[in-house]
C-alpha cells in the first residue's frame, strides 16, 4: 500500500517554478465557481453577478487560477416566466450569466471570455450558449395536483373544494422563477485562451506523516457500508478525516454544506412537499447506511434548487487514531436523478458513478476552506472491483482514499 499525491496538494520545485510565470488556459477549460451575488430572472437583465474560484484549475498539471480568486460580469436575457393566457402557452424563465472579469488580491485583472456551462445540482437547464431555462410551472406536481382537482370540483364542488383546501394547506405552487442566492455552484468554460499568471491559493498542503502509520490505519478500517434495512453491501468509504467532530462539521457547514434532518415523518412530509413543488431542500434526510454495523455519526449535503440532485457524505468515526487524534471514515456521493429501483423496490436517488469526482469536490471544498493542516491520497489493493451499491448503481473508483489532516487549534 503506498500514499500518492494529487496535484492539488503537492508542487514540486520545478513545477512552483513554472507556476509563477505567465501561463496560457486553452479555450475549453473549465472553471468551477461559486456566487457571491443574488440573481433572478425576475429582475432586469444587468444586475452585477459575483463569484469566487472553488477548484484550482491546472495546466498540465500545475494550478494556474487558485482558490478565491474572483470573477464579475452582469446577466443578460433575464425573462420571467410567462403564464399560459389566452390559448397561448407558457413561457419558462431565461436567464445568462456574462462573466467579464478575472481578479485576483494582488491587483492582477484581466478580460475574460467564456460561456456558462453548467449549474450545480440545478432543476433549469443550460443550452451550448450558456442561457438558463427555467422550468415549466405547469407541468409540476403541484400544477398537475390542481387539473385533477379542477376536475373532481367540476363533479362535486364540496369535494373539490375540500381537496382544494387540503392542498393549499400543504403545499404551495411551484416557483418557476430562477433564483440563485449566494453559494450556488456553477462551471464556466473558456472560449478564448487565458493569460495569467498564478498567485492565488492553490490549497497546496503537505502530506500526512508518518506516511507509513497512515497506510496502516487505511488498511484497518472498514471501507464498505450496508444497508440498514436490506443488509445489502453499498457505498464505499473514500474519505478519512484526522481531527475532532467539531471541526469537520464547522468546516463542511463553512464551505456551504448542511446536516441532514433524521429520516422520520416530518422530514418525510418536507421532502414530499420539495418534490410536489419542484425546489429544493437543504436539510433533507438521508437512508441509513451502517459502517461495521454503526450508523453515520454526521451526514451533510449540499443541494440548490431541486430534491432530485444533491452532494452528500455520511461520516463514521472509527476505533483507530492517529498520533492520538481521532479518525473518521466516510462516504460520499452525488445525487443526480430520481428513480425507481428494482432492487430496492422503491423511489431513491441515483447517484453520479464516479465517486472519486465526488471525493475531489468534497477534498476541494475543504481546501478552500482553509482548515486542512495536510492531505494524502493512499491506495487501497484490497477494494473489490465491478461493484454497486445497494440500490444497484454501479461505482467507478481508484480505490483511493482522500485522508485529510485538520489544522490543531
């Protein structure tokens, strides 16, 4: 078993070197983000878009644009939706976000060129020119929920008039408006080639020693989890954390994440009306899944605008410590659609098979919050291959592990 290191957390002399000239970014490279304004397509296209870099973005291995540094631009397009009236049909809402400007806090700005490539874990969609359309409010449950009682008033107005109000007092109309506050995700892609020259936050840290020590407690610990209520084998860990529980939770809720409500009749009543109504929910509970026969002690998500797409992790503390710090194991995994599985005969998620791109978002997420001490990444032989959860999606994996030192206060 050996420890490597991503590009992220190690830069060699040479490479620092090479990082601190003037580097060119093709057209076509991505950048991930994160807003700091609030825009709607319910106010007039021009309002000032704020977002800051949440992913360093290499060049041939080296990062070029690190953690932080900010980009601006205006929106453009911004229509609200348009009811169906008058035989004519409805309108969903557009939107674009026009990103100009790349800054960083050492002066250095530039003109930028890109295009909206996608929203993180948005219900709207994002065409090849970057616009945003909104949802059809018409065709959501809620608006479906209502025809039906339209046509049950048309027979017995009592009853429809009581289905009417018992509607009403639990869920609301679908907002078809697009809304994004601050701490929406998004990825932009170069149209144009980009001169810059690296100064920001690249989140390089060192790796956890002893090296040695560490491959030992990865070997120990259990890497794969069941499900409670089936005992089927499922997700597979592919994160450690080193520190304390307070400090994983203020330093996931800091880079924007939120604990999961317990899973029980009013957070299953609040995950109904999200899907009724076509938003999202933050605190959503999540199934448990048991780790050598332990459920989660901690589990948190990210989400946006819509119940169907989330980030989620669940986190387990386990027996071993390092150099007498505690140790926790987790999972984590990203929600990307709502389906009915067969093995589990029921409605669930269906996650994002490459799990080792959730593992660098949630590493990256971390690193920007600037509470890692150091970062490994250890190699696993003994992690079975071709395997699925227990809902029957299939994980793609290194069989690496991401460990991740906390700073000591």
């Amino acid at each position: 078993m050996g420890v490597d290191k991503p590009w992220l957390s190690i830069v060699s002399i040479f490479g620092l070197a090479v990082a601190l000239l003037a580097a060119t970014l093709p057209a076509g490279t991505e950048i991930q983000l994160r807003l700091t304004s609030e825009v709607s397509s319910d106010k007039p296209s021009g309002q000032p878009v704020t977002a800051v870099v949440i992913a360093p973005v290499p060049l041939n291995g080296t990062g070029v644009i690190g953690f932080g540094t900010q980009l601006t631009g205006v929106t453009a397009d911004a229509h609200a939706n348009q009811p169906a009236a008058n035989g004519s049909n409805e309108v969903p809402a557009t939107l674009r976000l026009q990103i100009t400007t790349i800054r960083d806090d050492h002066g250095q700005s530039k003109p930028i060129a890109c295009v909206l490539e996608g929203v993180d874990n948005a219900r709207e969609s994002v065409d090849q020119a970057g616009l945003i359309t909104g949802i059809t409010a018409s065709h959501t449950f809620t608006s479906l929920a209502d025809v039906g009682v339209n046509k049950v008033e048309s027979k017995s107005e009592s009853l429809g008039q009581l289905l009417s109000s018992i509607k009403s007092a639990t869920v609301k109309p679908a907002d078809p408006a697009i809304d994004y506050k601050p701490g929406v995700e998004f990825t932009v892609k170069l149209t144009k080639p980009l001169d810059w020259t690296p100064s920001g936050d690249m989140g390089i840290v060192p790796s956890i020693t002893p090296a040695d020590t560490l491959a030992g407690i990865v070997a120990q610990v259990p890497f794969r989890t069941e499900a409670l209520e089936l005992h089927n084998p499922s997700d597979l860990t592919n994160l450690m954390f080193i520190g304390t529980k307070e400090q994983i939770e203020a330093a996931l809720k800091g880079a924007g994440w939120f604990a999961a409500d317990p899973l029980g009749r009013a957070s299953k009543m609040r995950t109904a009306q999200a899907i009724i109504e076509d938003r999202g929910y933050d605190e959503a509970p999540m199934s448990v899944l048991t780790l050598d026969g332990q459920p989660p002690v901690m589990a948190f998500e990210k989400q946006n605008n819509t119940f169907a797409s989330r980030h989620h992790i669940r986190i387990w503390q386990v027996q071993q410590t390092f150099q007498g710090q505690s140790v926790f194991v987790a999972a984590a995994t990203h929600d990307i659609k709502i389906y009915y599985s067969k093995t589990s005969r029921s409605i669930t998620h269906g996650i994002d098979p490459n799990i080792d791109k959730e593992r660098a978002k949630v590493v990256n997420d971390l690193l920007f919050t600037g509470q890692i001490e150091a970062l490994s990444i250890v190699d696993r032989p003994n992690i079975p291959k071709d395997i699925s959860n227990a809902t029957g999606d299939h994980l793609q994996t290194d069989d690496k592990i991401a460990a991740l030192e906390f700073k000591k206060n």
